[in-house]
C-alpha cells in the first residue's frame, strides 16, 4: 500500500537549484533513508514533503487519514514550559483531551469534567498518561517539572524525540534522529525503531543505524533520485556498481567526441550542409562526456608541529558545578599518539573535562599540566557564531591568507576551501546560504589550519555526510599528534580510539582499554551477570515462600544449556564482525557481508537473549 508519492519534485533558491523532477514512492512498513552529501538538499526536501517549503513544481501526496509525526534536527521547544507542559502541548487529540479533563479537574469545573471525560472515554485515551510516563522513563526524563530553558542540548532532543514518539504515527520523518543522543540513548531508539510497524523515512549519518533498521536507502545525487531497495550495505554495493558503469559511460562518450568533435571542425563552411541528425547527437554526447564523477577528497596537507616529551598531564584534578561533582581526583598523563575516547551520558561532564584540558574552564583541585610546544585544536560541538553576511572565504581568510604546509610550501585560502570540498563558485557564497553539515565543514576547517598537533574534537560528526566522515576519517587515521574524541557516532569511535574514559557520573572516570564497541560488549556482559546474580539472590529470599513453582521440562533444560554457548558464539562472532567493518584494509565485498551477517547476529543475539531470560526465571 502506497503511503507517499512523490511526482516531478523541483525546487530551487534563486539560481541554486537544489533538486529537479524527482520522483519516488514509499510503501506502508517501509524504513527509508535519504543519503546525500551536505547541502544537496536532504532538509530542503523533508519540508518540502510536510508542505513546510513550497517546492517549484511537482506534487507531494500522502494517503489519507495518516498520522504523520516529523522530528527536526533543531525543534522549536517552548523554554518557558515544563517537560510535562511540552510533551501536552502535542496537537494530538488524545493527549488534548486528557489535558483539558485535569485542568477541569484541577479548577473543579463540573461541566469541563463532564464534557472532557465524554472526550476521553470516546477517544479511549485513559491509558494516555501511562504512555507518557513510560516514554519520558525510558528517555531518562524522569523529573517531569524541570523547565526546557535549563535542560541541556540532549535532554531537550529528548524532549522532541518524546513528543514524536507518544504520537504513535503511522508515518514518522526524522532528520537526524541521533544528534546530541548519547550512545544508551541512539542504542535504545535504534532497538525501538527496528521493532516499530510505524513507516519510516529520515536523514542520518549514523551507519550502524542505517544498517540496522533501513530497507531501502534514497540517494540524492546531482539533484537526482537514486533508490535502492535493500539496507546500507547493500546501497554501497549497488552505488559501486552505477559508479563503474558511470565511468564506462563517460570513458565511450569521450573518445566518441574526439573522433565528432574532428568531423564538427572538418570544412567549416560546409558546416550548414551536415547531417542535422549526426549535430545534433553530437551535442548528446558531448554533455555526457563533459561529467565528472571523480569522487571529492578531503586531502589536508597542513604542516604540524612536532610534540616535546611532555604534551599533557592531569594530577589530582578535582571539578564541581554546585553539588554535582564531575572529576574526582582524575590523574592521566598523556602520550605521543595518544588516541582517546570519552563517554558517558549526557549531562555527565564530557564536555566541561574538554574545555578544562585547553583552559577555557577552571579547576576546583589538583593542577593541569600543558607542554610548551602543545597547539591545541579545539572542534565545539557548538558551533561559532558567524557573521551571516560574510562570504565563505572571508571567514578563512580571517584564520590566515595563506596555510604553510610541508617541506616550506604553502597554500592559499582559495586552494584550502577547495582542499575542504568548497568548490570555486561557492568561496563568495554568503555564511546564511550554507547548510548545517557545510558550516560544520568550514568549522572544522578554520581548526585545522591552525596547524594543531593535539586535537580535541567534541562531536565532529553531527551534520556531516557520510562521504565527509569517510575521508576524515582517513585523514585522523594519519594525524600524527594526540587526539580526543567525543561522539555519539559509534562507527567513528570504533575505528578512531583504541582506548577509553568513561563518565558515569558523581566525578567517576573509568579509563578502558579498546574501542567503543569492546566496551559495550563488556558492559552487556556485566548488566547480564547483575541481572543473573538478581534473579540468584531473589529466588533465594521468596524460595520458602514458594509453595509450587512449575520446572523446567527436559527440553527446557537442555535448550537453557545450549542458550548460553551460543550466546558466547554468537558475540564472538559480532566482535569479530565488527572488526572486519572497522579495518580499513578490509574489501568492499569484506565490508558488504559483514555488514549483512552483523544484523543478523545481532537480531540472533537479541532473540536467543529473550529466550534465555525467559527460561531462568524456572531455573
């Protein structure tokens, strides 16, 4: 059943056009993603569906009678409202009912009560509250009376994930769902959304969320539609293959156009007398000839600047805000090369331990230690304000007219845009004009020009496409100074840091050796033996009262045996999968099966751990 078409689809900003007569459908229970590189209109065209943008032309039609429910990347949350105000400000019916039945309640109105309760008892909306509140607990947003003007970055995402969420659309668009979320949370919406009968279609550039829930990948490519139906790995299979095919295309057409471009020049005058047919063919193949499909680089050749024996080290520090504590007594010393990762919960202090490492916050104890020939790097996840009405060059040029590189070359503002995927005819663009990931994109820059050798960067990823990642990536993978992560990306965090502070909170610091996934993987490990030594302790507390419990069958019991070996098999497996995803020597046709063997041993895992609860509680 087809719940979106999308019909000749063309939209433009002034002389920017941004896509043109696309056309695709979605399908009830489809999960769809829309990959494209930043500004090629991801945004704009999620509006446009919503009739939040007016598009040039074409035509957008829903079923009718859907529930649709959109999350932005940026919602508009009233600062003055509590957390239970803004979760019942939610234009769905049933939560309307259920709001004007207790303020009838709370002001004693008895015609209110009476007209409100007929309003939720025909909407069957009783039950609605009770919704809420599973929801907000489960989002870690328990003390519903806190105002949205104190919340942080990730609780007010919270928040809107919430007020999307408690709408149980048939038809849920999310533009980058995992922004500002920490790990617990992306894992949890991840699970959620992979279970959900809800049809789906959003923008993100977390891969393992790609490869996890979607079915089909939407590619905006050169203001075109390509659409594959089939999950992440499958796109980039499918994405190679068109790419080779492009390029044998181009590579026919251009030495087709040298042999008519010889017959176009040949007895000018004559011109007039030519074939019209054969013209105007050649006019065809030219335009395919002229296409370029060289795939863009992000190929940073900045100078740095080398590191002394001593870089960095922290002694006894101590840091509080008020009475919530957020580093007690935390000793480290760092290395060459070090390769650090941080996480934790939002709210746990990640962010505040960055800017107490460079000086921009002070210290409550203890003494921080900088080497003299340490230049920090230092990428915010808030982003600078700009001066809109300047142009995109202006805002380098600012930093430096001229970037000093190896060897005593150097390069220009101009020849750095264009190093940062900010081709020619957009370094007089005006900062307004940018897209969220091209801001990040000129952000990071105007960092890395700075020639840093020790950098720190706090969630680099947000708003990047997956292609600007890819090559980033490769570019930290050769940086050869020190370097501090802080991101939600579990992707990039795998394959960037090879050790760990974990935050937990109350000023607690577990330093981990490996990446994120290997602490994951121990942190599953130690929730399962919690939960087991639980069920240990309370089945010996309510053994005497139990008069007659039901036991396990001879089937059960061999299957419970079996369920614990297979567990362990099958998280070897995922490790080993993992590996394989992370390595950057691994093959194309490596990443693809991994990627497709990873969900199934994951959905395995899940399934087999379901069971194994199931059958302790008779053990």
């Amino acid at each position: 059943m087809n719940y979106l078409s999308v019909e000749e689809l063309t939209k433009s900003f002034g002389d920017r056009l941004i896509f043109e007569d696309l056309s695709f459908g979605i399908n009830q229970g489809e999960k769809v993603a829309i990959v494209a590189k930043n500004g090629s209109g991801k945004t704009t065209l999620l509006r446009c569906l919503l009739g939040q943008e007016t598009a040039d032309s074409g035509r957008v039609v829903f079923r009718n009678d859907l529930r649709i429910a959109f999350l932005e990347q940026s919602d508009e949350l009233n600062p003055k409202n509590t957390i239970l105000e803004e979760v019942f400000s939610h234009d769905l019916p049933e939560l309307q009912a259920v709001k004007k039945y207790n303020t009838a309640m709370r002001l004693k109105d008895e015609e209110a009560i009476e007209s409100s309760f007929e309003a939720v008892t025909e909407l069957n909306a009783w039950n609605i509250e009770v919704q809420v509140n599973q929801i907000l607990s489960t989002l870690k947003l328990e003390d519903t009376d806190q105002v949205i003007g104190k919340l942080s970055g990730g609780q007010k995402k919270r928040v809107a994930l919430a007020k999307v969420l408690i709408s149980e659309p048939d038809f849920l668009i999310l533009d980058e769902p995992t922004n500002h979320l920490d790990l617990d949370m992306i894992e949890w919406l991840e699970s959620y959304l992979s279970k959900s009968s809800a049809t789906i279609l959003m923008v993100t550039h977390d891969r393992y969320f790609l490869e996890v829930i979607c079915n089909s990948i939407i590619e905006l490519e050169d203001q075109t539609i390509y659409k594959y139906n089939g999950n992440f790995s499958y796109y980039l299979e499918k994405r190679a293959e068109r790419q080779e095919q492009l390029a044998a295309t181009i590579d026919k057409a251009r030495n087709q156009f040298r042999r008519e471009l010889e017959w176009m020049r040949r007895q000018p005058k004559a011109r007039g007398t030519k074939q019209k047919a054969r013209k105007d063919a050649y006019y065809d193949i030219k335009k395919v000839a002229k296409q370029n499909i060289d795939e863009d680089e992000l190929d940073i050749p900045v100078k740095m600047e080398r590191l002394g024996t001593k870089i960095l080290e922290l002694h006894h520090v101590r840091k509080s805000y008020g009475d919530k504590v957020i580093l007690d007594d935390l000793s480290y010393v760092f290395k060459r090369k070090e390769r650090l990762g941080i996480v934790g919960p939002n709210g746990s202090g990640k962010t505040t331990f960055l800017k107490t490492l460079i000086g921009l916050e002070g210290i409550d104890g203890g003494k921080i230690v900088r080497g003299e020939t340490v230049i920090f790097g230092y990428y915010d996840q808030e982003l600078p304000e700009y001066d809109e009405d300047k142009k995109v060059i202006e805002v380098i040029r600012d930093v430096a007219d001229f970037i000093p590189l190896e060897k005593g070359r150097q390069m220009s503002a101009a020849q750095f845009l264009e190093k940062f995927l900010f081709p020619r005819d957009m370094h007089f663009n005006f900062v307004r004009k940018l897209s969220g990931g091209e801001r990040r994109r000129l952000h990071l820059m105007t960092v890395l020009m700075k020639n840093p050798n020790f950098l720190i960067l706090d969630e680099p990823t947000n708003d990047l496409d997956i292609f600007v990642m890819s090559v980033l990536e490769d570019y930290l993978r050769e940086f050869q100074g020190c370097l501090i992560v802080v991101s939600h990306d579990r992707y990039f965090m795998d394959k960037m840091v090879d050790h760990l502070f974990v935050f937990s909170g109350d000023g607690d610091v577990k330093d981990i050796l490996g990446n994120y996934n290997n602490y994951r993987e121990e942190l599953i490990k130690d929730q399962r033996e919690e939960r087991k030594e639980e069920r240990e302790s309370k089945e010996v507390q309510t053994k005497a009262a139990i008069t007659e419990k039901r036991k396990l069958t001879y089937k059960e019991q061999q299957e419970y045996k079996s369920l614990e070996s297979e567990l362990a098999k099958l998280e070897n497996e995922k490790a080993e999968l993992t590996q394989v995803l992370s390595n950057s020597a691994s093959s194309s046709e490596d990443l693809i099966q991994a990627g497709e063997r990873l969900a199934q041993v994951v959905s395995a895992i899940d399934t087999k751990t379901d069971r194994w609860l199931e059958l302790s509680e008779f053990v």
